[in-house]
C-alpha cells in the first residue's frame, strides 16, 4: 500500500516541489523577486508595464489598450493579448505593485508548467531522470532571467510546454478532454505571442498526415483546431485595425528574413548566434551532451517513439522558417529564442529516451546519475550568468532606473497630477521613465529631435535626466520653477 501511495506520485512530486523551491533560493529569487525593471530589454520590460499603467489610468475597459507615451495623441495601441495586464489591473486594488503582481504571475505558471512536465516525464523515466530533465530544462539563461521579468514570450514559452504534454498524452489516450485542454493552451500561447502558434499549427499538420495515411479523417478534431486559428486571426486583425485607427505603428513589427540581409549582417547575426548566445543559454557541457545524444539515438532509431520522431520532423521545419523569417532579430534579441525551446526539449526526450531503453539497467543508472549531476552543474552555471545581467553597470536606456526609480512617491508628495503630462529629456525608450513617473507623456532621445517644439507645447511639466542639457534648456525654455532633483535629474513646471 505505501508502496503504491509512492509510486502514485504524491510524495515524488512533494520531494520534486521542495527541490525547485530550494534551486530558486539557490538562484537568488528571493532578491531579484523585487526589482524593478533593468538590464538586458529595459524598452521591452517597461512596454509591458506601461499597458497596465494605462488600464489604470484609463477605467480598465478590456479593448482601450494603451500605453503612457502619447506619441500618437492618445497613447492607444495593442500588441500582445494584454489578459495579465488587466488581470494585474484589477488585483493592483489590493495595494500590491503592479510589477510584483506580474512577477508573480509568470512564477506561479513556471512553478505549474515545472509541475506539469515532472509529471510527464515520470511516466517514462526514473525519479532522478525526470527530475534533471525539468532542471536541465529551466537551467537557462534566458529562461531563468524572463521567468521573474514582464515580456509576454515566456508565459507564451510554458502555455506552449503544457500544450504539448496534453496534446502527447491525448495522443497515448485517446481522451478527447486532454486535446481540449491542450488546445486551449496553445490559443493563449499563441495569444501572447504569435510566434509560438507554430507549434499547434505543427500538431495540426501531424493530425492532416494522420488522416491521409489512415484515410479517416476526424472533423471534430479539424473543427477544434481552425476555432483557435480563428480566435488568433481575429485578435491579430483587431489589433492591426486598432493601431491603425489610433496611427500607432510602434508594435507593427515585421519579418527580418534572411533573404533581406546583406553578407555582412548574416555573419554578424551567425557570429552573435554561435559565438556570444549559445554560451549564455546553457552550460556548454550540457550542448555538447545534448548533440552526443541526438547523434547517438540515429543507431536505435527503431526504438524511437515514432509519434515523438515525427512532430520533431514537422517542428524542426516550423522553427527553421521562424529562424528565416526572423533572422536578423536575431542579432539584439534573445528572447527570441525562447521559441525553440519546445522543439530541442522533445527532440532530446525522443533520443534519451530510445538510447535508455536500449541500454541495460547498469548504464541506465550512470546515464540517470550523469544527467542529474549535469542539470546541477548547468543550473550553476545559470546563476553566474543571471548575476552577471543583474550587476551589469546601467546602459544608456536602463540608467533611467537608477535615476527614477523611487521618484514617484517624491512626485506625488509634490501633487503633481495624475493627469499631468510630462516630456522627458534624454530618453531614448518608448516608455522607460513615464512608466517610473507614473504619468502620461513624452520620451525624447536628444534635443536634435524635431518633435521636440510639438511635445514641449503639449506637455505641463519638462524631466531633465541628462544632467549636460539643464543648463541650455533652462536657457532655450526660460524654465526657473525647478520642482525637483533627484539622483542627476531635474523637474519644472512649464509655463505656456
């Protein structure tokens, strides 16, 4: 009886649950936790934040999505799904900062999606291989730095790993309610980020070859999947029509494929790839393992999980013309690689797994052991790398968070208005400072920027930040009513 109790889970899984708790003490959660946006993506940090300053700010209305910039007049504009922007809208009612309330967000789905896949994994490998693939797994560098951080892609990343553990698990069981669970998975992955529908349009592809082989086609099954394609269509429509009723273009991104780039930027794109990300993703030993696998597992290809081997295949095509279409983001972008993670998970739990079955108990116990002690030597590694991107010295877009980061309490004691629009000088990010302010308004890069006369006019209050242009702006603008000083940067009330 105890013994079934065991093997059913409950005390593996509270033994798994203690471990994560303890690599996230060992990663230093507990501090990062309540930083603020910095470091690598600042811009994109502070966007996200902004939409759900806006909703604040605004009356919460689901569809009036904005963020603080007032570029196009009304700081209206759409992007991503913005579900936990208004969810974190509506819970910032109790007090808690809304950063932190995101933050938690994304920690709780990282804390089910690590759940989800032990439990997965379980059902095929030993206690200690399930547990070193989930570790070896969230050991990355982008994945542990964008867990506790506000970009849409990560979300995006484990709504996409659950989706195909049901969608696998369907696929074993035939339960109709793990296809629909999974379905609903990938809709809100690919809700928050529109690169990740590869993967349920890659699953749907399986399903159309299924159907032509067996010549039984199942039309609930078809039915399902075009409901979520025509959810995403229509999201992805309303936003584009959104934008541009509203003349916002700063989220209209487009394709960079490769086809567009000259020699010069394909090496450079290639040379970062290889010679900078790939070393700041995993512990090098652990791609060098990762490759010595899938190379390995071609000799027993015949004990390969073939439903496994064939979404592999029609993955691998999907995230090459992902790598194509958007190859020169590539450069600048690390997230962007968070989108292959689905893909080199199951491939490598593919060939792990058709090398362990072909292998006696003795090797099965080394490989087990090799793996465990590689996923903490990775996680290691994984630490160094987050603490080198915290204590990064400030750049020239996130020294704003050093500048103003506890600056809006200093504005509210000061009773500037919630409405109060302010222009800020230097700020080369879309929203970086008015989301520290709290306040709609205006980010200038230099004073050579002809929209600068317009944004002045527009604006009541100016925010100085470069210490080298108070002097001359004060002179050019006749500003005397300084309201504030902080850290370098300078407040006044513009008088029209």
């Amino acid at each position: 009886m105890i013994k079934k109790i065991v093997r059913g889970g409950f005390i593996e899984k509270s033994l798994f649950i203690l471990i994560f708790f303890i690599v996230l003490l060992f990663l230093n959660y507990q501090s990062v936790f309540f930083l603020q946006p910095r470091s690598f993506h600042f811009i994109r940090q502070t966007d996200s934040l902004s939409f759900i300053n806006y909703y604040l700010k605004t009356g919460l209305n689901f569809f009036d999505i904005g963020n603080l910039n007032l570029y196009n007049n009304s700081g209206k504009t759409a992007c991503e799904f913005p579900i936990f922007y208004y969810l974190v809208a509506l819970l910032s009612i109790t007090g808690v900062k809304s950063y932190l309330l995101l933050k938690s967000i994304y920690l709780i789905i990282f804390f089910f999606t690590s759940i989800v896949l032990f439990s997965f994994l379980r059902k095929t490998f030993s206690f200690i291989e399930s547990i070193a693939i989930t570790l070896l797994l969230f050991s990355s560098t982008i994945i542990l730095y964008y867990t506790l951080n506000y970009i849409p892609n990560y979300p995006a990343l484990c709504f996409t790993l659950c989706a195909l553990i049901y969608f696998l698990t369907y696929l074993e069981t035939n339960n109709s309610k793990k296809l629909n669970i999974s379905l609903c998975f990938f809709l809100l992955a690919s809700l928050l980020k529109i690169t990740f529908s590869i993967y349920p349009v890659g699953c749907f592809l399986y399903f159309l070859i299924q159907f032509l082989k067996t010549k039984d086609i199942k039309y609930k099954i078809i039915f399902s999947f075009l409901i979520v394609f025509l959810f995403l269509i229509s999201w992805n429509l309303f936003m584009i029509y959104y934008n541009k009723i509203n003349h916002a273009d700063y989220y209209l991104t487009s394709i960079k494929p490769i086809w567009s780039t000259t020699y010069y930027e394909r090496e450079e794109v290639f040379s970062f790839i290889f010679n900078y990300w790939i070393y700041k993703y995993y512990y090098q030993t652990t791609i060098h393992v990762f490759f010595i696998i899938s190379i390995v597992s071609i000799f027993f290809y015949k004990k390969n999980i073939i439903k496994y081997l064939q979404l592999s295949i029609i993955f691998f095509f999907g995230v090459s013309s992902y790598f194509v279409l958007f190859f020169k983001n590539f450069r600048d972008h690390d997230y962007y690689f968070l989108e292959f993670v689905p893909f080199f998970l199951f491939f490598f739990i593919n060939s792990y797994q058709s090398i362990s079955n072909s292998v006696n108990s003795k090797v099965k116990m080394a490989l087990s052991v090799g793996l465990f002690i590689l996923s903490l030597l990775s996680i290691n590694y994984g630490k160094l790398n987050l603490h080198r991107r915290y204590d990064k010295p400030f750049e020239q877009v996130s020294k704003i968070a050093y500048q103003l980061e506890f600056i809006e309490n200093k504005i509210d004691s000061i009773e500037i208005s919630e409405n109060a629009k302010i222009l800020v000088i230097s700020d080369y990010t879309m929203n970086g400072s008015l989301y520290y302010l709290n306040r709609f308004g205006y980010t200038i890069g230099d004073t050579s920027d002809i929209r600068l006369p317009k944004y002045y006019l527009a604006s009541d209050y100016i925010l100085i930040t470069d210490s080298s242009l108070i002097k001359p702006l004060c002179l050019k603008y006749k500003l005397q009513n300084q309201l504030l000083s902080h850290r370098g940067a300078e407040l006044y009330k513009i008088k029209h």
